[in-house]
C-alpha cells in the first residue's frame, strides 16, 4: 500500500542518511522502525530478564535491585578490569602464548 508522509526536513535527511550507511533503502527504514513501534511490548527482546525488564510502553529499564549488590558487581568490575590485559603482557613479556 502507498502512502505519503509529511516529515520534518532534518528528520529525513537523518533517515536517508541511515539508510546509506546501512546500504538499505528509507523505505525499509520506515518500514523497520514501525514494525517496531506497533508490536507489543512483550515481543521486545530483553538480552538479560533478570537485570531488565520491559515497561508497558515497551521501554527496557534496569529492575530495581539491591543497592549493596550492585556496589559489589561495581567492584568486582574495577578490580578485575586489567586481568585480561596483564595475563597478555605477562605472556608477551615472558614469551609464552
């Protein structure tokens, strides 16, 4: 079916340029981003269920957890930043893979 849509200049012009760095069509942009605003948002992918959660407008937002915890996974991240890092330099250093 055939349409026209009024749309704001700096808004097509975004779309447009989405497309070509994409190497699609506006077409299936449009098309795209209404298949995504009609389905229901129980359809959403949520890439983690127990960290997330999706709101009944269909936007992902993180569930409320416990404060001490999330101090703890912060933590846990900061100190273990560099592992990787360091095992490879070790490794280059002592010339061992």
């Amino acid at each position: 079916m055939k349409t026209t849509l009024d749309l704001p200049d700096d808004l097509l012009i975004k779309a447009k340029i989405l497309a070509a760095q994409r190497k699609t069509t506006l077409k299936a942009i449009v098309e795209s981003a209404l298949i995504r605003e009609v389905r229901p948002a129980a359809e959403l992918e949520n890439p983690d269920p127990d960290k997330y959660e999706v709101g009944p407008f269909g936007i992902l937002s993180l569930k409320r957890t416990d404060p001490k915890k999330i101090a703890e996974e912060i933590q846990h991240l900061i100190d273990h930043q560099y592992d990787e890092e360091d095992a490879r330099v070790i490794a280059i250093a002592t010339g061992k893979p």
